[in-house]
C-alpha cells in the first residue's frame, strides 16, 4: 500500500471518520445524559484515542495485508491489537513493533481432524484437509466474544472468511 494511493487514501478517511464518530458519540453521551460507558468502555478515555482490533484469516495473502493497514492505524497514534493464533503469531510478530498489542486465542486443530498446529491457509494441502480448515473458523466465535468484552475495541476489521464476527461485533455495538 503507498502513500498516496487509493487505498491508502481510503484508510486515512476511514480514520478520520473512525474519530469523528467517537468524538461525536462522547459529546452526546455528556449531551443526553446517556451512560454508554457499559457497552463502550474505551469511550471513557479522551475522544481521539481509539482502539481497533484487526482479525485476519489464517493465511499470508490475508494477514500480511492486514498487518501492513494496521500499521498505517497504529502510525497515526491509534492503539491496535492483532487477534490470531498462537502459530500465525510467529508468522506477524517480526513485521510489527512493540506498539501493537497481539492477542493469541487458541486454534482447535486437532479437534478438527486437522495435524496439530495446523492453523493456516498454507498448510493445507487436498480437499478433505480445506474443509476441515474452515470448520474450527465458526467454533473462534466464543474466543471473539471473550476479546471483545475483555478489549472492548473501538472498530473490528476482520475478513471475508470470518463472515460471523460481524454478528458478534454488532451484537457487542462494535462496529
């Protein structure tokens, strides 16, 4: 991504609108009297400082990519955490710094039918073993839900593969 770019441009305004949101929402907080600080902890510190978590697909050609647009976030001073798996963590770990936040929830291969550790796109190799890939995708929901509440992040980016994290951010009222 180069700075300059349409994606790049795209990220920055996403940014932009990310705190306007927020600021937005703290002052019709004071405003209305309304309470949110129970469904949106992080909301309680100053209005420009928010918290993304980015869930990426266990893959390289997904990570990577989400890695790089995390970093454009966390340059501009936004606290960023990086949700995967404790073998995708070797993968992410040496492309980023110590101001990114990774948090590791366990990946159920075994239990799958899947070789342990066995917990990236690149390792799978013929189709029963692809199947059996996406099948412990769904049963990260309860993990999710538990990073949520614990993080309670300001905006989720997670991907196409990891369709239901959708439903448990807006159930959480994270966008």
């Amino acid at each position: 991504m180069e700075k300059g770019g349409s994606s790049y441009e795209e990220i920055v305004k996403l940014m932009k609108e990310l705190m306007d949101l927020k600021k937005n929402v703290v002052k019709s907080t004071a405003h209305n009297g309304v309470l949110l600080s129970s469904h949106y902890p992080a909301m309680i510190s100053e209005a420009s400082h928010l918290h993304m978590l980015f869930f990426p697909f266990m893959a390289p050609g997904h990570m990577l990519p989400m890695v790089d647009m995390a970093k454009i976030f966390a340059a501009r001073g936004i606290c960023v955490t990086i949700l995967t798996t404790p073998a995708n963590a070797t993968i992410i770990h040496p492309s980023i710094d110590d101001s990114f936040h990774l948090h590791i929830i366990h990946f159920p291969s075994v239990m799958f039918s899947l070789p342990s550790e066995c917990e990236n796109r690149s390792l799978i190799f013929g189709q029963d073993q692809l199947i059996n890939f996406f099948k412990p995708l769904s049963s990260l929901c309860h993990s999710f839900d538990y990073v949520l509440r614990d993080s309670s992040p300001d905006c989720i980016v997670t991907d196409l593969f990891l369709p239901w994290t959708y439903y448990v951010a807006t159930t959480r009222g994270i966008p």
